[in-house]
C-alpha cells in the first residue's frame, strides 16, 4: 500500500484546553487516549484485586479474607478485566488507529464516540463503589462470577445486584455506540483508492468485531433485564419455582459470551498482524486468508456457545453439534497462527518490544489454543469444567493473548502518539518479566486443574498447595512488573531523555499512519490521501 | 538482563525446593470407572496431538527466530502468498480434528448411556450441603440423609493442624456397592451446584426444576472423595462429596443399620427431652446448619447473614421463631428446614438458639411443638 499526502492541509491545531478539551472531546485521538488511560487504570484496580486473591490462596486456610468477600473479588476481577480493560483498550486503538489507517479525518460520528467514552467512568464507578461499600460493611458487592449465573443472581443476588444490572447496562450502549461508530467510519471514510481488500488487517479486524458487538450486546442487555424484572418485577425467567428455567440463563448469557470471547482477541489477532510484517520486513503472508479466516471465527462464533455448559445434561445429540463445532474453531486459528509464521519465515527479523510481545503472543495465545481445543472434547471437559484448567486457559488467551496484543499495539504506536520513542530497555525489561512471571503464573494452574481443583473456591485440600504458591508468587511478580510499564508510558509522554520519533518510527512500517508526523497532529488527513 | 536472570534463577530454585514438600499431581488421574478411564484416554490423546503439533510449529518458529534476522545479515525474501500451503494448512487440520472426533464421540455415547442400571440414589444438592435419597428406582431403600462438611472452624482458620482430608470430610458418606451399576439423579433445592467425583469422571449440575443423570460403576473398593464445581454462594468451598464403595456384605450391613437410626431418630421425636439434651443436640444441630451462615458465635455476617443475638425474632414470640425455622424466609437465602430435619432437631435447635450466646430466654421447645407447628 503506498500513499501520497497533499501537504496543503493549514494545521492550526486549535486544541481547546483545560479539563473542557477531554470532558468535551470530539477528537478521537483524545478520545482513544482516554479510553486507554481508562483501561490502564482499571488494569490496576483488577490488578489489585487479583492480588488479593493469590494473597488468599497463597496457601491453605483463610487468611486475609472471607470466603463472601473473596466471591466480591472473584467476580469484580472478572468483570473489571472483561469489560474495563480489554474492550475498551481495543476501542482506544480503534479510535487512535482505524482514521489514521484508512486516511481519515477523525471518526465518523465524533459526538456519540464522546458520549460512549463517557458512559464508561460511570458504569465503573457504580460496580466499584458497590466493592468499596462492601469493604465499609453497608452491604455485598456482586458475588455471583462474572458469568453471574440464575437463581444465585437473581433470586439469591445481594442488594448491590440491580447496579450491577444498571453498570452493565451503561457498559453495553457504550460498546455498541463504540461499535456503530467504528462501522460507520470504515464504511464511509476510507481514502479513495483504498477497497476493502486494502485496509490493514487490524481495521478488517475492527470491522468483524464491531459486527460482533452490535450482535450480542443487546442480548447482554436483554440477559440483565430479564435478571432486573425477575428480582423486581415478579417475572419468573429464570425462576424454576415460577415456571422459569435456570438453564435459560446460562444459553443467553453465553450466546452473547462466546461471541464476547472472539470480541476480546479478534483486534489482538490484526495488531499482532501489522507488528509482525513490520518486523519481519516482509509482507503478510496470506492477507485474504487472514481476512476469511477472521470472518470464519466470528460465524463459527455464533455456533459454539453451549460448550461452555457441557455438564447441564444437555441430550447427548446437542453436546455432540456443539463439540463439532467447537473443534472446527481450530481450522481458522491454526490458520492465522501458520500465516503468522509463514510471515517470520525468510524474513529480516528485529526484535524491538513490540515485536518481542508479538512472538509471545503467538506461542503463549497458541498454548491457549491448544488447552481450548482439549476442552472441547466433551468427555474430558467432564473433567476439566469448572476447574482450575479452565482458569489457565481462558488467562492464557485473555492475559498473554488479548493483554499481550495491547501492549504490543502500546509499544508499536506509542512513538506515533507522542513523537518520543519509549526507553527500549525498559521495554525490553517489562517484557521479560512479564513473561516469566505470567507463565510462573498460570501455567501450574493446569496441573492443579488437572489434579482435581475446582474454581472459585477460596480455600483448598493441601494436594493442591504446591502450585498454588508458585502461581501466587508469579502473580505478584507480574503484577508489580506492569509498573514498569506505566513508568515507560509516562517517560515517553513527558519526552525527557527521549529520543524523537521520526515518522516511519520503524524501518519495516508500511502504512498511510507513518506518513503522518510524529506526534501525529492533532487533526490530521483534512484532505484524503490517495492510495493507489 | 543478568538481573532477570538472577531473577529466574531464584524462582528455579524455589521450585527444586518446594518439590521435597509432598507428592504432587502434574495430570489427570485415570480414576476408578470406565467413564473416568475413558476421559483420561481421550485427554492423553488430544493432548499429546496438541504437544506434537507445538513443537513442529513453535519449531519452525524458533528456527526462523535465531537463523532469519537482520543482526545475521538475512536479506528479507519476497513472498507473500502459496496457495498450495494454505490448502494443505487448511486441510490436514480437518483430517487431525477426524481422529479426535471419533473417539470422543464414542466415550461421550458410553458416558450419556445410563439404561440398565442396578440401583439409583437421588443427589439434592442445598447450600451448602449434599442430601442423597435412596428411596428411587430399582431396590428403592427408605434411607434418605443430608451430608455435611465436617472440617472443623479452627483448622480452617489455621487454629489447628490442618487433616489429610481437609475440606474434602463429611458427616454422613454415599454408601454404595461395589460392582454395581449406580445411577445418580441430580436436582437442587435452591441454586445450581454441580456433584463432581474426579476419580469417576462424574460431573454434573444440579440445577432448581430439573432432573439430571449420570452413572458410576467400579470393581474398587475404596472411599472417593470430591467437591462442589459450580460456584453457589458463599460456602460454595465447603461442600464436599464423598462416596463410599463397599463390598455387597458391608452395604448390606450399612442399610440395616441406617434403618435403625431412622427408627431411633422417630422414637427420639416422640419422647420429652430436658433442656440440657435440647442444648446440647441443638449445639450440634446449629454447627451443621446454621453456623455457615449465622456463623458459630451467633453474629451473622453484617448485611449479608442477620445475627441471632437479641434479634426479635429469637427473643421474641416463639411460634414466629418456629415459623421461620420450618418455613423459611421467601425472597432470601433462609431455607425452609422442616424438610431437612426432624422435630427432635428441630426442637433442639430452636431451643438452642433462644438460650444460647446470651439470648437466655428460657424457653425450652420440645418436639411435639414443632409437630404441631407444621
């Protein structure tokens, strides 16, 4: 893809300033930096909770908290990490990156992509305060698992459930705003000249997953609302007393939550997808097969749902489709994972941070692939659901997959942000930290699963004690490690002791982003460049 | 980078160290029934394709990480696309998936299949308990009893050396024969639970309004031990399960004297206790059913479980203090225990809780009260 850019656009760069540029944002550069910083933030705030919880099962016996608060912090770590962080740092790259990839102005619809930012603090701040009432003893947060299955959310949900309700509400017209906008600018914006088989693969990654958005997060709200009337309303839904099946709940939440799964790696798979060729100076190899294998995984999505629900006693015919169909998710992934290689392969290869979390991304992601591919077969799932196995898969996919992806996509435009290159060793160091620590973290939650650990349990027989403490210990060393990270961020921003970015920032880059300044000026392609 | 080095060398060290503190499992264990071998076959197999599949793609990966790079002076070649590899890439994991896929199926149809069996018990799962019925199906026996953590407090709060069996104990154990085809029948009194036997390869939910099933059956004696897998609240890590399997002779001999204490159980109802027999069993009563939630000081968990101590309800009218007792509270995590438990206990209990921790009422409740409550 080669661009040419008409230098006649005047750029007086009328920023407004004060608290008023961010509170009344159209740009969507500000807007995708604060939706970053949002998730940045809730990154420690899940974090800490996190930690909270590997403090607890550092070993048997309860030591720091009650088995009713550790639910609280089991469910808000899920829920935080899900929607604060992963979501909307993928919408913060979408807003940063999608106009300046397909040669846009801004985002087509700029005051709505305010207003969907905006929902967000609110929406957090009702489910966090309901944890920070819990803590000054006025009453339970969530304790139900992020899945927060019926009747224990409904009829046994504490006070606290109808914010939750409210919170996800507020999360979900958010996401799918964030989602309208992102179609409407991919459809109308793009530079002439550039067809849809031109776009970088992360804004054809973006375009699925906001279909994939626009699909299911209505489901979530409808989910929430059938929760909201039964425990207010004297619906019976969910209430098998009143007539209502429990299992319902479980097929609508996943019915969005499988979708809600591919939602959180598909944008992760195009950033991984543009780092790769960059550093392998090579260009992708497959891109239409990248692209159909995409479009494959987000169909298939919609087909796989009940495998999360294998041990409900669903007849014997359903668990077999549901099997099929899980399995067959491996044929596209496996895909996208030898294109990948298949790119690396005679390339040029350099090994600057982004492209380290790269290369980690495709083994550790394929590793989460590999354990997925293992869960789908029915008879073994018996044995794995809702064990410990779980927990190390579906970290592996969304911490050193959809998080690896992020920070990946962090490093490789930070320059492009700020204009200032990050400390390359300091990025070198959080990288291998974190991925030591993570896989200290994770990876003997395997054999715990294995060896007959349940989830969600805050305390455990001895057998289990071992790998326990080794996972804990990992966690506090990659949790801490993120800090290195923050400080890296910052360090580039303020742009001390920093070199300046130029505007290709990478030898290998192609794209219409590094034909912009760095920093990339606050309102850029006023007029559209031309790709040919 | 020696620092992070230094780092992992530590995290080495830790690991070699911990390795000489108890035996450990790294994988699935086979178990003790078809069902559980058969999982353990089929995960040994995938799992096996998945390392062997690794290695050949991380392989290639490694190889083009170390030999194709710039600092080596690789000249970036030119390609982008072959259509011949993407078809075979596409195709050979099809033919992987097949191998999979046949005997998966052919476990999963052996597991779903529970005709033909010898005996069935019906698993009610309660927070944050088990109660098994014998009285279903085939040689139906009028046994029916709740099955409770008997894991002390103190253990759990690191007051007392923690048992082999810790957390994973119960009062009263599944008593089942050897060699016989047992079917299981799931439901649940309130939220969803899911009964789980590693060494079975069982695992199922029990969910409110439905009926699930599975089977078990295994030619070794022995006692197996397992926990609640779905997340039901908050002593969702306190229900243990644990079965029994005993040969023909022992079973024999534990039905006869289960009768018994059922009959002895229906005589104790009839008699009239004094305080200090309502206090004592209702102590023991209350451990087991209501310290989870009230807790063992009578205190409750503010905002989340009442207290007992001087609440109206104790010390107040006590045929209210029954009704609550026998009917529950609708709407709220208080259950119904007139179900669960006999006048005797009842009576205990209710006596227990209006003079214990200082409430000091006085009122003694005997069974026949209770009787006539219901």
């Amino acid at each position: 893809m080669s661009a040419v850019i008409e230098e006649h656009h005047d750029d007086h760069d009328h920023k407004p300033t004060g608290i008023g540029r961010w509170l009344f944002s159209t740009n969507h550069k500000d807007i995708g930096t604060m939706y970053l910083w949002f998730s940045f933030t809730m990154l420690f705030i899940g974090g800490a909770l996190a930690l909270v919880i590997r403090a607890e099962l550092f070993e048997p016996g309860l030591q720091f908290v009650e088995p009713e608060f550790f639910n609280q912090l089991t469910t808000l770590h899920g829920l935080i990490m899900v929607f604060g962080v992963i979501m909307p740092a993928f919408v913060g790259l979408a807003n940063w990156m999608v106009p300046l990839m397909i040669g846009a102005p801004d985002m087509a619809l700029p005051r709505m992509n305010n207003w969907s930012f905006w929902l967000l603090p609110g929406a957090f701040g009702i489910l966090i305060a309901s944890l920070i009432m819990s803590i000054m003893g006025m009453g339970s947060a969530p304790n139900f698992g992020w899945t927060f299955y019926a009747p224990l959310s409904t009829t046994y949900g504490p006070d606290s459930t109808d914010y939750f309700i409210f919170s996800v509400h507020m999360m979900g017209i958010s996401s799918i705003m964030g989602a309208i906008n992102i179609i409407a600018t991919i459809i109308n914006m793009r530079a002439p000249g550039m067809t849809y088989m031109k776009m970088p693969i992360f804004v054809w990654t973006w375009f699925i997953t906001a279909y994939l958005l626009i699909a299911v997060m209505p489901i979530l709200a409808g989910v929430v609302t059938m929760m909201l009337t039964d425990r207010n309303f004297g619906t019976s839904f969910f209430d098998a007393a009143g007539g209502g099946d429990p299992v319902l709940f479980q097929h609508i939440f996943w019915f969005f939550g499988h979708p809600e799964v591919y939602i959180m790696i598909l944008p992760a798979f195009g950033i991984i997808s543009q780092i790769v060729p960059t550093f392998s100076r090579k260009k992708i190899f497959g891109y239409s097969s990248m692209v159909y294998a995409t479009s494959s995984i987000a169909f298939l999505s919609f087909i796989v749902w009940a495998h999360h629900m294998f041990t409900t006693g669903m007849p014997v015919a359903t668990e077999l489709f549901f099997m099929y169909a899980t399995m067959l998710i491996a044929v596209p992934t496996g895909v996208k994972v030898f294109n990948w290689v298949s790119t690396m392969w005679q390339g040029s290869l350099t090994f600057e941070t982004p492209m380290l979390f790269a290369i980690a991304f495709i083994f550790l992601f394929t590793i989460g692939g590999f354990s997925g591919l293992m869960l789908s077969i029915v008879p073994a799932d018996f044995q794995y659901h809702d064990t410990y196995f779980v927990v190390a898969h579906f970290h592996y996919v969304l911490v050193t997959g959809a998080l690896y992806g992020i920070f990946a996509g962090v490093y490789y435009w930070l320059p492009k942000w700020t204009g200032n290159m990050y400390d390359e060793s300091l990025g070198k160091w959080h990288f291998w930290v974190s991925t030591i620590s993570v896989n200290i973290l994770f990876f003997p939650m395997h054999f715990v699963g294995l060896a007959g650990m349940p989830r969600r349990i805050p305390d455990y027989n001895m057998q289990f004690a071992e790998f326990n403490q080794i996972a804990s210990i990992g966690a506090f060393i990659f949790g801490f490690s993120q800090l290195i990270l923050l400080y890296n961020v910052i360090k580039t921003i303020r742009g001390k002791n920093t070199e300046k970015a130029t505007d290709q920032v990478w030898e290998g880059a192609e794209g219409l982003e590094w034909t912009l300044p760095s920093p990339a000026p606050f309102h850029s392609f006023t007029t559209p460049p031309t790709v040919k | 980078m020696s620092a992070a080095i230094r780092v992992a060398s530590f995290i080495g060290l830790m690991l070699v160290s911990m390795q000489s503190w108890a035996e450990y499992v790294l994988d699935l264990r086979p178990g003790v029934t078809s069902v559980s071998q058969g999982a353990y076959e089929i995960h040994t197999l995938v799992m096996w394709i998945c390392v062997v599949i690794g290695v050949i793609v991380f392989g290639v990966m490694i190889y083009s990480i170390i030999v194709h790079r710039k600092s080596r002076g690789y000249k970036a070649a030119k390609f982008d696309d072959n259509l011949t590899v993407e078809i075979v890439w596409t195709v050979i994991p099809f033919i992987i998936l097949g191998f999979m896929a046949v005997p998966a199926t052919t476990a999963l149809l052996a597991m779903e299949d529970t005709s033909n069996s010898d005996m069935s018990i019906k698993v009610t799962g309660y927070q944050w308990k088990w109660h098994y019925d014998y009285n279903v199906g085939e040689n139906a026996k009028d046994i029916n009893f709740f099955s409770n953590m008997t894991t002390p407090m103190e253990e759990i709060q690191n007051k007392a050396t923690k048992n082999i069996n810790y957390l994973l104990e119960v009062d009263n154990h599944v008593v089942v024969p050897v060699n016989q085809k047992i079917r299981l029948l799931f439901t649940s009194a309130d939220v969803i639970h899911a009964w789980w036997i590693p060494d079975f390869g069982v695992k199922k939910d029990a969910i409110p309004g439905y009926i699930n099933e599975s089977w078990f059956k295994t030619d070794q004696i022995g006692t197996y031990r397992g926990q609640c897998a779905e997340l039901c609240g908050t002593n969702h890590g306190f229900m243990p399960i644990v079965v029994e399997v005993v040969s023909e002779a022992d079973y024999e001999k534990w039905i006869a004297s289960k009768m018994e204490s059922a009959a002895a159980a229906k005589a104790s109802s009839n008699k009239t206790w004094t305080k200090a027999e309502l206090m004592d069993h209702g102590k023991s009563v209350y451990a087991t059913n209501c310290a989870a939630c009230h807790q063992a000081n009578g205190a409750g968990i503010p905002n989340v479980f009442p207290g007992l101590i001087g609440t109206p309800v104790i010390t107040g009218d006590v045929a209210k203090h029954i009704d609550v007792v026998v009917n529950g509270v609708s709407g709220t995590a208080m259950q119904a225990f007139g179900a669960q438990l006999n006048d005797a206990d009842l009576a205990a209990l209710v006596t227990y809780e209006r003079n214990a921790w200082g409430n000091d009422t006085g009122d003694i409740v005997q069974p026949a009260a209770i009787k006539a409550a219901r």
